[in-house]
C-alpha cells in the first residue's frame, strides 16, 4: 500500500515550520498591556504632533 502524504509531504513541513515558527513568537514576546495605549480618539489631548509629513508642508 503506497503512502497517501508521499506528494504533499512539502505542504506538511511548510505548516509544521509555521507552527513552529508561532509558538516560538508566542513564547519570546511580551504580553500586550490594552490599557497602556492612547484612547482612540483624544482629540485635543496631548502635545500636537512635530514631526512627520504633516509638518513638513511649506509654510506661507
């Protein structure tokens, strides 16, 4: 009896390497803090921004 996987053997190791490839992200990060960000919309809160294309646009 043949094996059935002999053709896709490759689909298996490229699945088994993404796999493998998470869990090693998984481990090695840090857990996210959620009520450490901005809140979505803080519209007037904090310094205004001074740097990025905004700033860049010619002064008249």
């Amino acid at each position: 009896m043949p094996f059935p996987f002999k053709k896709s053997w490759p689909a298996w190791l490229l699945w088994a390497a993404l796999l493998a490839l998470l869990v090693l992200d998984w481990r090695g990060s840090t857990p996210h803090q959620r009520f450490a960000e901005p809140p979505p919309l803080a519209l007037g809160n904090g310094p205004a921004a001074d740097a990025g294309h905004c700033s860049l646009a010619p002064q008249k």
